[in-house]
C-alpha cells in the first residue's frame, strides 16, 4: 500500500476529462496501484472507453514504455511518461502491470563530518538502467513523430522551489536524445522553468483541479503534522476542499503552438485556485496575474534558471531563443 494513503475517483469522472478536451492523459504516478490490479485496469478501461489516450502505464514495461502517437491536422505528436516517486510494486516489469519508472538513488553527506547531528546534504542521481531505457524511448518516438512530449512524475513535494539534483541530469539526457517539451508534476507547488538547447523544461506545474476535503483526524495525524514541516506557514484549513499549501493556489497551465516543424510557441496561463479547489485563468489586469508570475519567476532564480517569461496578454511567453 502506498505509504501516502490511496487515491481513487468515480469512474464518471472519465467522462468529466473527456468533456473538458482531454485526449491524452499520464496515469505515471505514485498512485496508479492504490487499488490493485483490478482497480489499475478498471482506470485505464474507463479512459479508453471515453477515448482518451491513457500513457505511461500498461500491463507490462514494454507496454508503459510505448510512445502514444497522436496527430492532429498533419502532425503527430509523441507522448511519453514516467515516474520518479514509486512505492514498492508500483512499476511495470517483464511480468508485472504497472507504470513506466524513472528511478533515482539517494545520497546523505555529512557536511561537517567532526560535528554529529548537524545536516546532511542531499544529493540524488538518475537510476542509469531506467535512464537509459528513456533516452532509447526518446529516440525511437523521435522517429515516429514530429514533437515528443515528456511527462515526467518527480520532485520533492510542497518544498518550496528546491529541485533535485537528478530532475536536471534526466531532463537535459531527454532533451538530448531528442524530446521538445517536458512536464513535470507531482510536487503540489510550482516550481521554476528552464530552457535547454532552446527547449522548454516545467519542471512542476503545480496543483490545478485537486478536490481533497480534509478531517480533523487526518489534519491531527502524525502523518499529515510531518508533511506541515516542508513548507512554513502551511496549516490545514478543515473548511476548504483545498487543503495544499496557501502558496500551491498559484498555478499554470502550459500552452504550446505545434507544428510538424516542431514547438513554435510555448506559453504558461497564470490561473489561481480558490477554497473550493476551483482554478481560475487570469486576467493581465488581475492583480492575482502580476503574483503568479512573480512566483514563477522567484522559484526559479532561487534554483539559478533564469528564463525569461514575457507578459502577452493573459498569457506569459517563455522566451525559447538561445541567448
């Protein structure tokens, strides 16, 4: 059992994400074996009956590592997901369902040796196997479509900004072997943007629709005070469907101008979620507009990216050129 607690919806909400334009979704993540087996394929039949294309996931690795190719007026684009925060039996093998694994090792070192208790630097590298496996992916989709598009589950949650050290090595490797876009989840909090060789990298998105009424007796739980210390000032608000961090109601969602020549564009859309887990685009003249770019901009100076987003209209250009 996933140590974060289980996850699950009903079934109807299939037809929610069919309604609202979603034709592709990455079921890659630290929840898609919550319910078992039955519970994992029941998921990916309610998608598919909705037609949605479901990635990332299958009943063995070979089938979670398969690109879905999907076109559109002439161009096809390359979906490809993984992820990085894996509970135990989580990820697909040779005989196991599951999802498409982006592992990583993690490293404590004491930075003052001669001085117990004091903290450790953290450092984290890239499984090499599961790295390996997807830059061959990134290649063969390459050779399949016009744009291939990473979604990459990863991260350290609710901390603000922070990256670690292997989202980086993973990414540039992506990029490397030929993937034009990448987007990153998991974390519940924006993080900051990078370009690399001209190619956007999102490296969390933050949260967007996440309805997660909260009791007394979760919020009281040793659990849940644990998770409070990763980010200051975050109390949990039992009148609110929305219990994240206050700053987690900051958000984005990515658009992009694709062609069969590639990403001609890349945009990110402030929105801010409210009390009852409701996200809302913004309007430039919004205040609300200013201090999600703002944010966006502060996470990552604080990690060294130093993107550029430009102001036009509702939306904020990532400025792609190589400078």
């Amino acid at each position: 059992m996933n140590s974060h607690g289980t996850a699950r919806a009903a079934p109807a909400t299939a037809g929610s994400l069919r309604r609202a334009g979603f034709d592709v979704v990455s079921w890659a993540g630290n929840h898609c074996m919550d319910w078992g087996a039955e519970g994992f394929f029941d998921t990916i039949g309610a998608l598919a009956g909705e037609d949605i294309t479901v990635l990332g996931v299958g009943p063995d690795i070979v089938a979670a590592r398969e690109p879905r190719v999907v076109e559109r007026a002439g161009t096809r684009i390359a979906f490809l997901a993984y992820c990085s925060i894996l509970p135990a039996d989580y990820w697909a093998t040779e005989r196991r369902p599951g999802c498409a694994p982006m592992r990583a090792h993690t490293v404590y070192e004491p930075t003052e040796p001669d001085q117990p208790g004091t903290p450790c630097r953290v450092i984290t590298y890239p499984h090499r196997d599961d790295l390996a496996a997807l830059v061959t992916d990134v290649r063969r989709a390459r050779e399949q479509a016009d744009v291939v598009v990473l979604s990459l589950h990863w991260g350290i949650h609710f901390v603000p900004a922070v990256l670690a050290d292997y989202q980086r090595d993973v990414a540039h490797a992506a990029i490397d072997a030929g993937a034009d876009l990448i987007l990153g989840h998991h974390a519940h909090i924006l993080k900051g943007v990078e370009v690399f060789r001209g190619k956007a990298i999102f490296y969390s998105l933050g949260n967007f629709a996440m309805d997660l009424p909260m009791t007394a007796e979760h919020a009281a739980s040793k659990g849940f005070r644990e998770l409070l210390k990763l980010h200051p000032g975050w109390e949990p608000d039992l009148g609110s469907t929305y219990n994240f961090p206050h700053d987690s109601r900051k958000t984005v969602a990515v658009r992009c101008r694709i062609s069969r020549h590639g990403i001609g564009e890349v945009a990110v859309l402030p929105a801010y979620i409210d009390r009852s887990s409701r996200p809302e685009f913004l309007d430039r003249a919004d205040p609300r507009f200013a201090e999600v770019a703002a944010y966006l901009r502060d996470v990552g100076a604080d990690q060294g990216l130093s993107t550029h987003l430009d102001p036009d209209g509702n939306a904020l250009i990532v400025r792609t050129e190589e400078s």
